[in-house]
C-alpha cells in the first residue's frame, strides 16, 4: 500500500493506519457523534448528512493547525482567501461520498480487521510497544467518545480505505509513460550564448515630464502606501511582574548552592586511549607500561599511531561510555589506568591534562539568582493579575492607566502596517509582535478586544488610530518611478537587441562574430538541466534553451537587467536503466499521480450520481464564528 498523506488515496488510508482520527479527536476535543443530534445541515450527499457540528470541528481543527504551523493568529477572513472553508466541506463531502459508495456495493470490514487497526495504532501503545487498554480507554474518556462509536466510525474508515486501494491503489503504469517522464527529467542539453548587459543598451536620457507621468499613471496600483495602524500594547509576563529586590540573600544563597554547577565549567580531561582485541592484551600491555614501558610505545606495538591515541577532552557527562568515564575521571594527570572493559571492548587510559572545575562566587551571579527566583514566584501571579485586568478592562478603564496601576510597560506604536514594519521598513518593537499584528489588523478602533495568550502570559491590546491604504503621489516616489522608468528602457532596449541579434544568428552569422562586435566572451554552458540555473543563466533562461531546438537560436532573460543570446548545441538523454531507484521512483510517481485522476474522476461521477447540495447559509455560519 502507498505511504500514507502523500496522495489523494493515501490521505483516505491514513485516516486508518496512523491513527489520524482519534488523535485529532484527542488534540481537538470533538465531540461523540454518535451522542449529539445535529442543530443543522451543511450539506447532503445522497442519504447522507453533513452537519454544522462536523464542519465547524473540521474546520477549526484546520484552522488551528495553520495557526501553529505560522505561528500566529489566523482571521476568518484570512481563512476565506486561502479557501479554507471550501477545502473542509469538499473534504468531507469526499469522504460522505466514498461512505455512500461503500454502502451501495455492501463492502464491510470484519471485526477481526477493526480490531487490529486499534491494536496496531501507535497512539494505543504502552511503553513496552504493546497495546495499553488503559490508554485506549483514557483517549476516550478524554473526548466523551464511546467505545462503540469510536469502532463504528474505525470500521468506515477502514471500509472507504479499501475502496480506495482498490480503485487506485496499484495502477499498472505504461512503459510509455515512464519513457517519456525519464526523458524529461533526465534530458541534458548545452548551447553557446553571450550576455548583453546593461551598458549595451546605450545612453538613456532623463525621461521628460510627460514620459513619467504617463509611466506612473499606467503602473499606479503599484506605488501604494499600505495601510497603518496606531496600536497601544501591554504584555504581562513573569518578567515583567517579577520582583528580583524582594528576594532575601539567604533564600539567594540557598538556590546558588543547589545549583553551583550551572554557574560555571565542570572539570574537563583530555583523554588517550589504547584500544585492544582482548582483556588478556589489555593486561599484558598494562604490565609492560608498570615494568617501565612508554604509553606510546606500547600503541606503537598496537599499531595505533601518534594522533591516534587521542580520544578528545570532554566533561565527565560528556563522554559516550560511562565505564571509561569513571576510570578516566579517577586518574590523576598523566596517570595511566588499569585496563577498562568499555563498550566496545578492553581499553587503557592516560589523561594528559586536567582543566579544574571553575565556579562564579555568589556575588558575581547573586543578580541573576535573585531573577530566576523572582520570575518562579511571579509565575504563580499571572492568573491572578490576568482576572484583575480583565475586570478593570470590563470598568472601561483605559490600557494606558491599567498599565500604570499594575506597573507593566505600555508600549505604543504610532503607525505599523501588515508585516508590523514602521513607514521606514524596520520591524516595529513590540511583544509578540506577529500575534499582535493579524490580531490588531483583524480588529478596529474602540474594540474590546480578548487579550492574547501567548507562552509566556497575556498580551492586551487597542487599535488607536488606522491610515487607510492610498496612492502615493508622483512627488513621493518620483526617484523610484525614474529608476523604474530608466530600468524598463533598458530592457526594451535589450529585448529589442536580443531579438535582432537572434534573427542573424538564424540567418546564418556565428555566434562568435556576433559576440565579438559587442566584445562579449561566448561561453558554453554544458550539463543544463530543465529549471536548474547554471553559470550565467537563470532558471527561466534554460528552459527556454530547452524549449528550442537543436542547432537554433534564442533569446531570454538571465537577470532583471540582462539578457543572453544563445544557440543550441546538443541534447543528449542517457537510455533508461531496467532497474534502479530512479525507475522506481518514476513509477511510483506517476502511479500516484495516475491513482489520483482515477480516484478523482470516481468521486465526480460517484457525486454527480448521488447528488450534493450545500447549504452556503449553513456553511457560513458553521465556518465564520470567531477566530481560532
């Protein structure tokens, strides 16, 4: 069976063999299905409903997994641009589908098979690797699922898993096909070219004020002033509240002595080691160095060489085999030890230098000692002053004067746009400045907003002021419309040339003639593989050489400001191998892709058959609810 997640057939079997659905329920908290009578519906796929409760959990489930993966707030409305809600209700009408057709052709799964699938789930597991019916029963009891319920909705799942595997699960792919995929991917080509650069495009004058109002007026939209918003912000964290100077020394002390070794550098050895094949060896070479015989020597005999008696100097913890630590750690400098029975094998030991343990005084870290406590203690606040805040926030009591009571910094921002960058282009400084943002553009003046929690504590915060989006004028950015102007002149003036220069290139001329007149270097690029840059040609431009046949000439792009003139050489594809990784990679690649297109034609007709009605009004109540 395919990886799972990695196609359309895979992500319908992954719902079975990687526990995808209890964990989800787990994490997300959803609600027994088979318990609760749904208040609407979303949509109907043949006799089957889609319910306000299922897509709204789907769809928050989703949502909340971009907020992690960006790491910060995601609006409704910035999940609508992304289509968010349309991939959850097309989601589920997938699966209500395959749900109808696994009916309508009697396909069941037995209760042995369910029963395997739970046993061999991952998220069942013990720490002896073996299913833990205490944690099965503790996963459901967490999320109110009933038992029965939980196996009914495995054995579905189990059930459209293979459905699917049948339809597409082991496509034979043509011999064809892989041919022409092989020939695609492996196809190298090379060609002679030159490069026009900026300077041949000859002297540009100034544009006239005519020349670069019309510029600006054809590329308007572009010169936009984006929008800003004034923001007043105040974070509670254990920093922020904690109180180093209420911190007695002895208490001080006392957290210094308990964790001495964190306000220094532990002991440190350099190490060498002789190792050898048996204890019986080990000891007779442990006589020899007794009897007088050098450490080197006997390595010499051993035949381990100068630098490869050196085993590195390390802490005691650092060290991988703890047996040789303690013998190691229990030499004096320059002492060699008795042999060792290491982890891979009989050793003898000498240390070479020894770097003492060092350790800061309490009065040079007694600050440091004095914060860490502090914010320990303040940590226990948080919640306390959180609900104290929110009541005075409730009183309509403003940001700046709560800030004041309960002395936490108030920061203000005059103007920040979507990115949090100022109306210079740097980064504003605020707390959680990414959250603050999406949730601050997602809000309006004189809103009582939630505050934010965040990993460290709360963040409040008000939109104070917004500078709608505008036009900049010609005069604000008439030395950026120049540039751009002179910028666009060159690249006619280039484009132009190019196409010239192609044009006797097809009629006959060398290439080197052509390059010599503009006294550029003709240079081969050679091994060029499709959408890979190379030397002096960008991406765009080799694939255009491969769009070009043998022995004719183009013209493309190799940098915003360069163009090269090319003429292609040769294009070689090595013969496909019978077998090998690449083969079966090209197969399996084209078999996923083959699978999906019949998976996804099944569905349409299956859809079509069956009939699907939605209920926008119903979708957009299920799916505009608040952020998440």
């Amino acid at each position: 069976m395919r990886k799972a997640g990695q196609t359309l057939v895979g992500k319908i079997i992954a719902t079975v063999f990687f526990g995808a659905l209890i964990v989800s329920f787990a994490i997300w908290g959803i609600g027994d299905i088979f318990r609760t009578r749904p208040e609407s519906t979303v949509a109907e796929v043949g006799k089957t409903e889609i319910t306000v409760n299922q897509v709204r959990n789907a769809y928050t489930n989703q949502l909340q997994q971009l907020g992690r993966q960006f790491r910060t707030v995601i609006t409704p409305e910035q999940a609508r641009m992304l289509g968010l809600d349309q991939q959850v209700i097309n989601s589920l009408i997938t699966e209500a589908v395959m749900t109808e057709e696994v009916k309508g052709l009697g396909l069941s799964v037995s209760d042995e098979l369910v029963a395997r699938s739970i046993m061999d789930n991952p998220a069942f597991k013990g720490t002896d690797g073996q299913f833990n019916r205490a944690l099965f029963d503790q996963a459901l009891r967490n999320v109110g699922l009933s038992e029965a319920g939980f196996v009914q909705e495995q054995r579905a799942a189990m059930a459209r898993a293979h459905l699917a595997d049948a339809l597409a699960g082991n496509v034979t792919v043509p011999a064809a096909a892989k041919d022409a995929m092989h020939r695609y991917a492996s196809e190298r080509r090379s060609a002679s070219y030159f490069v026009l650069t900026p300077a041949m495009a000859g002297d540009i004058l100034a544009p006239t004020a005519e020349q670069l109002q019309s510029f600006y007026e054809e590329r308007k939209a572009t010169y936009r002033a984006p929008e800003y918003r004034a923001v007043t912000v105040m974070a509670l964290d254990a920093a922020a509240i904690a109180k180093p100077d209420d911190v007695s020394e002895a208490d001080a002390r006392q957290r210094y002595e308990q964790q001495k070794a964190k306000y220094g550098q532990p002991e440190r050895r350099t190490i060498q080691q002789i190792p050898f094949t048996s204890l019986e060896d080990a000891q007779a070479a442990a006589a020899k160095i007794k009897d007088g015989a050098t450490f080197e020597s006997v390595a010499a005999e051993r035949g381990v060489s100068t630098t490869g008696l050196e085993l590195g100097t390390f802490a005691k913890s650092e060290m991988l085999d703890p047996t040789v630590a303690e013998a190691a750690f229990g030499l004096p400098e320059n002492g060699v030890s008795e042999p060792v029975q290491g982890r891979f094998g009989p050793v003898l030991l000498r240390v070479t230098q020894i770097q003492p343990e060092s350790v800061r005084a309490f009065e040079e870290v007694a600050a440091e000692v004095r914060s860490e406590i502090a914010r320990e203690r303040a940590q226990s606040q948080i919640e306390r002053i959180h609900d104290e805040i929110e009541d005075l926030r409730a009183g309509a009591k403003p940001l700046a004067d709560i800030a004041k009571e309960k002395g936490l910094a108030l920061v203000q921002i005059p103007a920040m746009d979507a990115q949090g960058q100022d109306k210079a282009g740097n980064p504003v400084t605020v707390p959680e400045r990414d959250a603050v943002t999406k949730a601050a553009f997602a809000s309006d003046i004189g809103v009582d907003n939630e505050a934010l929690r965040v990993a460290t504590g709360y963040v409040w915060f008000d939109v104070t002021g917004i500078e709608p989006s505008r036009e900049k004028t010609l005069d604000e950015v008439r030395d950026q419309v120049t540039k751009e102007w002179r910028d666009d002149q060159v690249s006619q003036r280039l484009s132009e040339k190019a196409r010239e220069l192609t044009e006797r290139l097809e009629k006959g001329e060398t290439i080197e003639a052509l390059a010599q007149e503009l006294n550029a270097p003709v240079k081969t690029g050679t091994d060029l593989a499709r959408n890979a840059a190379k030397d002096d040609l960008s991406a765009e431009a080799v694939n255009r050489i491969f769009a070009t046949p043998v022995g004719k000439a183009g013209h493309a792009a190799t940098t915003a400001d360069s163009r090269a003139v090319y003429k292609v050489a040769t294009a070689t594809v090595p013969p496909l191998p019978s077998t090998s990784q690449q083969v079966e990679n090209i197969e399996n690649q084209l078999r996923n892709g083959m699978g999906d297109d019949l998976l996804n034609q099944y569905i349409a007709q299956a859809r079509q058959d069956l009939g699907v009605t939605i209920n926008q009004q119903a979708l957009r109540q299920a799916t505009g609810s608040g952020e998440f």
